[in-house]
C-alpha cells in the first residue's frame, strides 16, 4: 500500500518547516484552483547520476505515462469520453471565442472544472470521490462542442451521441454520484461509478471470488481479481475480462511493455533484468502467479539505485478492495537519509519483541523490512498528481509474511510539502498555548519524519495472522484498521528511550510534537477536507480520527486530554502525555488482536464507533476558522519534464529534466503523446 496522505497534513496543520536545505530559488508552490494547489517537486541528484541511470530512469517514465490512460477509464467508463471533448473545447477556445463577458464567465468555470477533472483523473473528486458539480451550463458547453464539431470527425458513432453520453455524466446529477460508495447496507458495486465491474452485484462478485479463494491456495494466495473486470454478460455468465496486452487495456499496455523492454537495457543488474522480465510475462499474460514471482523478485531487489512501482497497485479505488487501480512511480536513493531508516531496520526485531500487542500475535522473526528514502523522478497513474509520501509494497500478506517488504519515504516530495506550507497560517490558528507551538516549532519535522520512518519500515511490516485467517477477513474495514496499526505501531515508540539511544530523535520530548499533531489532526483539523453534512470515507482519515477519538474517550476520566473553548474557538489540549502512550499502546494491541484474528465484528464495531462521524458542531466551527486562513486543502504535484538528447544513430547521450512546464500545458502533452486507449473500453 501507498500511504500517509494524511500524514503530510499533519505537517502543514502544525506548520512545520523544513530549514536550511531548501533551495531558495526553486518555487515550490504553483498555480492555484478550486480547492487544489499545485506543487512542484525538485529531482535532488539527477544531474549526479550517469547517463546509464538517467537512461534507465528516461524510459521508465516513458513507460508509467503510458499508462495513464488506464486509471482514468477506470475510475469511471465515461472519463475518457469526458476528457476528450473537454479538452477539445478548451483546445478551439482561442477560435471560437466571442468575447463577451458571460461567455467568458462560462468559459472560466469550464476551465477550472477542466483542471478539476485533470487532477482527479476523472469527474470524481479524488478524496471525498463525489461527483463534481460544472459550474457553466449545459447550454454553453454544447455550444461550443458544435462550434468545434470538425475536431470529432473520427469518433465512432458520430458526435451527437458521444454529446449525449458525456452530457449525462456531466450534468445528471442523479447518475454516477459517487466514485467508491463505501455506505453500510446498500450495493456498494451498483452505487459506486468506479469501472471495475459491470452488471454484476455486489454479492455476485463476492461470492466469484469466495468461490476463487476456497479453491485457491489458502496458506499462498494469489490477489484474486485484482487485474481485471468483472463482467456479467447476456448469457447471465460471470467472467473476468483481464487487463493485459492482447485483453482490455491493451493498446496502452503495450506500449509500457514497449518501454519497460527499451529500459531493461540499462537496468542496473541482472536480477533487476530479471525483475522487469516477470513484469513484462505479467502483462502479457495477465496471470497472477507469474505477478507473485514478479512481487517477490522486486522486493528481493534492493541493490539498485534507480527503482520502479509500475502496475495495478492500489485497492482503495474498489469498494470491495479487490481490484487495483493503475500507477506508477520511477525513483532512486536518498543515500543520505537512507541512514536513518536503516537503522530502525537494523533494529526492527527489538520494537517487534517490545511492542504491546499479546505474544501470539507478533512475529517470532521480522524478515527483510528493507528501508530507504528515496526522491521521486516522475509519478503517473493513481500516484499522479496527488501522491502518497510512503510506500510500502507488495501488498500480498503472504509475500510480505515470507519474503519481507520494500518500505520507502519519498524524501522530495515530504520536502516540497513542507517547503510550500511554510507560513500557512494553521498553527497560529489552532493552537492555543505559546508552549505548545514552540514544541511544534522545533520538533514537528523531525516526529514527521520519524512517524513517517517508524510507520513505513516497522508498523506494516509487524505482526502476524493466526494461522487459516483470511488475509480478507475484514473486508471494507482492512485498510483503516491496517493504517491504524502502523500508525500506532509509529506513535507508541515516539517516545522510546530507544530512540534517543539510537540517535533517532533530539531528545526525550520531542515526541509531544508528534502527539499533539496526532491528536489534534484526528479530532479536528483534518475536518477541513470533509464537506458540511458528510461522514469520513477514506482510510488513512478513518485511521487519523479513530486514533485520536479512542484514546480521547478512553482517557476522559483521567483528563488524558481536553477540548477546551476560548473565545468560542475551540483548542485541544494534552494534559498527559504520558498517559496518552499507555491508551496508544492498548490500542494497537486491540488493533493488532482484531487483525491478527480476523475479528470483522471488532474492525466494524471500532471504525463505526470512532473512525466515521462528524460531530457537525465542531465541523462547522474548524470550516470557518479555516477559511479564513485561505489554504488549499489539496495538493498535488506537477511532473518535471525529462528530455532526450539523442545522436544520429538514436541513441541517448543525456536526459535532460525541467522544472518550467505548466499544469494546462503538461495536460495537453499527456494527452496528444500518450494516449493509445479507445474512448470505449469494453
Ligand atoms: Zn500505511
């Protein structure tokens, strides 16, 4: 899984700042929309690397824009359709324009809606996964589509009925209103608009794949369903139509395939050939084994500099977790922040044998949690624009179980955060005592750092399932109750003496920091993403609020912590700190017991109880006081641009990256250089 959106928040509520690294001249923050600001990431040692790594890297990012096309027709089937004739009325703009000032008011919305739509991979928002609203009509829009109609000459099916479709999408707000429908009780298959299913129900796609798994390897399973649709035909025959070269997807497939074959060349030893070859078999034959072997070579494969994430990755797109949304991340070392991690995976076995959790349910032996910080070179697919800034892969239990897992921190990508977010106005705001600022002031990155380090490297990769537990067992509810786990595996060593021996942290009290930004995310300021009225969907802000409310009630008799009201704004304070370890030590135990025994009556009464509601009142206040601050509460990165300086003969004699492409620009390019998928995947 890619994690920690929700990590770096925590950093830009509290305010960190990261010091004298930062290179003053480069600009961080970009333009900003709706409710979106945009990024720039900087690629730190690039122009180090040699012309073998920068080539490599070159074909690699050939290789995940190809495949960008595929995450959006499957976030929604209409969304290349959507995007195709949006992005030819903001093409013929400048022709057809006529001027006058509604028509230029028209046209602003449609832009902002355009980049909306462009962030999002689709017309969904990418967090509260709500349909957007257009805020020009539907009138105008069409219009336009008319005045440019000579654009659509060779779309199947003629134009009027490709303006229909996309019309209804747009703005029938009583159609595709969700992206992932997570709501108890109803089909959550039929009532998300996401594309990874079609004509069946909900129950008839558990049922496929209970019948998969039961005739499966149970102490080995394959990640049944996870590269595929699942699709009912008129016969009332259920099957798999498989995303491969010669299947669905394929025209864009082969062109990653193409690439990923150009990069091999210069792949940085031969188990990393040997890796891209089991990648390749993969997706020409769409068959999980060979992508287990794939997943157990790549993580075995920790030489290299110059790594890739390439694949259907995330689950968080299905609302039943099985099928794996498209993304790509090409990056290399951080050889100098590498150090830190390495040593909490030097010592993982000692936080494995001194955590919490009841003995039966820890490993007798932590394997290969391999750890570095690495600089992102080039994200695409479900890591594009928004990114994680952690990530640890594979995702099979029993890959992770038997031969260990690939746990990384993406250093420039946490730097740009944090470089953007200086000054942003949140500390101010919503901390109440001068002391706790300047806790905040001098220890919040470093706690970042290490709760990023400590959740990534150990908290994943501890613990372990009873044996004969279905790795599935607590089915919508796994991936809050997994990022919990790590995230208190990270909170309740903050505060180790271990630490502090190990060189890891300043000193004995720095990990208030890390509590107070903790607590104070959870129970109020990352409300600042949840619309009036709406409950907590996603999971890493189920985790946040489930934490921090748990141990808010739990501690209430001894005044662990208190929301207190000054001048009708309300603060959190932390009376205990001490006390609010022990509550997150019973958590994590509590956390590790339900998933360690596939306690799915445990995970749901939990997340329901502390991880869903909003209290409306206190939403209401954080809104405001939040709008006053004017910040984005989005954000997202715009790529560099690599380029190729190549000889007569063709060949690469250097890779040149810039910083200077705007978002529109780098939009419109993605789409004319690699778009190889037809409007109509099916
Ligand atoms: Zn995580």
């Amino acid at each position: 899984m890619l994690d920690l959106k929700v990590m770096v928040l925590t950093a830009m509520m509290t305010g960190s700042v990261v010091g004298a690294s930062a290179d003053n001249k480069f600009d961080y923050a970009d333009e900003r929309f709706a409710d979106l600001q945009m990024l720039r990431y900087k690629v730190e040692g690039f122009e180090q690397l040699s012309l073998k790594q920068k080539t490599f890297i070159y074909y690699l990012q050939e290789a995940a824009l190809w495949g960008r096309d595929i995450l959006w027709d499957q976030n929604c089937k209409y969304n290349l359709r959507i995007r195709r004739v949006l992005e030819e009325v903001y093409k013929a703009e400048t022709r057809v324009r006529t001027g006058n000032e509604s028509d230029n008011e028209e046209f602003k919305a449609f832009e902002t809606y355009l980049k909306r739509v462009w962030f999002s991979n689709g017309i969904h928002h990418h967090y509260g996964c709500d349909k957007f609203v257009p805020g020009f009509s539907s009138g105008w829009f069409m219009r336009r589509v008319h005045a440019c109609a000579d654009s659509f000459k060779d779309v199947q099916g003629g134009l009027d009925s490709l303006l229909q479709e996309v019309c209804d999408a747009i703005f029938n707000p009583n159609i595709l209103q969700k992206r992932i429908n997570l709501t108890e009780g109803v089909d959550l298959i039929k009532t998300s608009a996401s594309n990874y299913y079609e004509g069946v129900t909900q129950a008839e796609a558990e049922e496929f794949y209970e019948k998969q798994k039961a005739e499966g390897d149970a102490l080995r399973p394959v990640m049944y369903g996870m590269n595929s649709r699942l699709v009912k035909d008129a016969s009332g025959r259920i099957y798999e139509k498989k995303w491969t070269v010669n299947g669905l997807y394929g025209s864009a497939i082969k062109h990653i395939v193409d690439n990923l074959l150009l990069a091999r060349e210069y792949a940085e030893d031969d188990k990393q050939k040997e890796v891209i070859d089991l990648l390749v078999k993969y997706y020409r034959t769409g068959d999980l084994k060979t992508f287990d072997d794939y997943s157990i070579a790549w993580a075995e494969n920790t030489e290299p500099l110059v790594d890739f994430v390439n694949g259907f990755i995330e689950c968080y797109g299905d609302p039943l977790g099985l099928k794996c949304s498209w993304e790509s991340l090409v990056n290399f070392k951080d050889l100098v922040a590498t150090k830190r991690t390495e040593t909490l995976s030097a010592n993982a076995q000692w936080f494995e044998d001194h955590s919490p959790v009841d003995k039966s349910f820890k490993k007798e032996k932590v394997k290969g949690v391999s750890a570095k910080v690495i600089n992102a070179a080039l994200l695409a697919g479900d890591l594009y624009p928004s990114t994680a800034i952690g990530i640890n892969l594979p995702n099979s239990n029993w890959i992770r179980r038997e031969y260990g897992s690939k746990s990384v921190t993406i250093g420039n990508i946490t730097n740009a955060y944090n470089q953007a977010a200086k000054g942003n106005g949140m500390r101010d705001e919503f901390v109440l005592l001068d002391s706790d600022k300047e806790i905040l002031e001098k220890y919040a990155d470093v706690c970042d750092e290490l709760h990023t380090d400590l959740h990534e490297c150990l908290g994943h990769g501890s613990g372990k399932l009873l044996d004969g537990i279905d790795p599935d067992s607590l089915k919508a509810y796994g991936s809050t109750i997994e990022e919990a786990r790590a995230d208190l595996f990270a909170l309740y060593y903050l505060p180790d003496a271990k630490l502090v021996e190990l060189g890891l942290t300043p000193n004995a009290d720095a990990y208030k920091a890390g509590y107070y930004a903790q607590m104070q995310n959870g129970l109020m300021t990352q409300l600042v993403r949840i619309q009036p009225g709406k409950n907590l969907e996603e999971a890493h802000m189920r985790n946040r609020a489930l934490i921090a409310h748990w141990a808010f009630e739990h501690g209430k008799a001894d005044n662990v912590c208190e929301l207190v009201k000054v001048n009708r704004k309300t603060y959190l304070r932390i009376n205990d700190y001490e006390k609010l370890r022990v509550l997150f030590g019973e958590l994590l135990a509590e956390i590790q017991r339900i998933k360690s025994t596939g306690d799915y009556k445990g995970a749901q009464a939990l997340v329901e109880e502390y991880g869903v509601k909003v209290d409306p009142e206190l939403h209401k206040e954080v809104l405001e006081r939040y709008a006053k601050l004017n910040i984005a509460p989005y954000k997202g990165f715009i790529n560099p641009k690599y380029t190729a300086v190549k000889d007569k003969n063709g060949k690469i004699t250097d890779v040149k990256v810039s910083y200077n492409e705007v978002y529109a620009e780098q939009m419109m390019r993605y789409s004319t250089l690699y778009s190889a998928l037809p409007l109509v995947n099916e």
